[in-house]
C-alpha cells in the first residue's frame, strides 16, 4: 500500500548538521572581511580629508601670492575663483573647517585644520 507520496532516495537533500556547518564557515568569514572593508573605508576618508586640506593650503599659498594679503574667509577663495567649493570634511562632513589666524596681527585665513583637530602651533 503506497500513499501516492513519492519518497527522495537517501542521499539527497542536506541535513542539519551541514547547514549549520556552512553557516559557521560564512560567518567566519563574514568577521574576517567586514572589519578589513570598514577600516578600509575609514582610510579612504582620511585619504580625501587631507588631500582637501592640501587643496586648501595650496589655494590659501596662491591668494596670498596673488593678492599680498591672506584671505578673509574660506568663502573669499570661492568667490575669487582660487576653489570651486569649499570642500567637504568626509569625515565629520561637514563643511566647517577651523580656521587658523595669521601670525601677524592681520586678519584672515592662514591655515585651515579639520574640523575636530587640536590647534597646533604654526604650520
């Protein structure tokens, strides 16, 4: 007497203990690569922060050249057409990068720092 149900030969199909093993396996490899891709990522926004801050400096160094004066505000260099934008911190992102004053008693932008850096002492 058969059911009508059709039985799978043995052998097909997997069990649970093997399931449970390729689930180990992708895990551990799921923690192996996440933290090396988010510390990757990490890098690449320190890598943009600086270039921008080099950006920065070297149109802060054009103005100075050009004009005989430091600029009064980041938003001076736009105007000016030393920079298309004020560029973006990648990191806090945000547009707020601190200014750092000349060291004669003039007014301007001598120095640009990221946003949340200690001030340091000249350039």
């Amino acid at each position: 007497m058969t059911s009508g149900r059709r039985r799978d030969p043995p052998g097909r199909g997997f069990t649970l203990i093997e399931l449970v093993v390729v689930m180990a396996i992708v895990g551990l490899l799921l923690s192996i690569a996440a933290p090396r891709f988010l510390g990757s990522l990490d890098q690449g926004r320190e890598n943009v922060r600086r270039q921008n801050i080099s950006v920065l400096r070297n149109a802060i160094d054009q103005f100075r050249g050009d004009q005989g004066r430091f600029p009064e505000t980041l938003e001076e260099l736009v105007t000016r057409r030393y920079l298309r934008e004020v560029p973006m911190d990648p990191v806090s992102e945000r547009h707020d990068w601190r200014v750092v004053p000349p060291p004669e008693p003039d007014k301007g932008v001598y120095d640009v720092q990221p946003p949340e850096a200690p001030p340091k002492e000249g350039r």
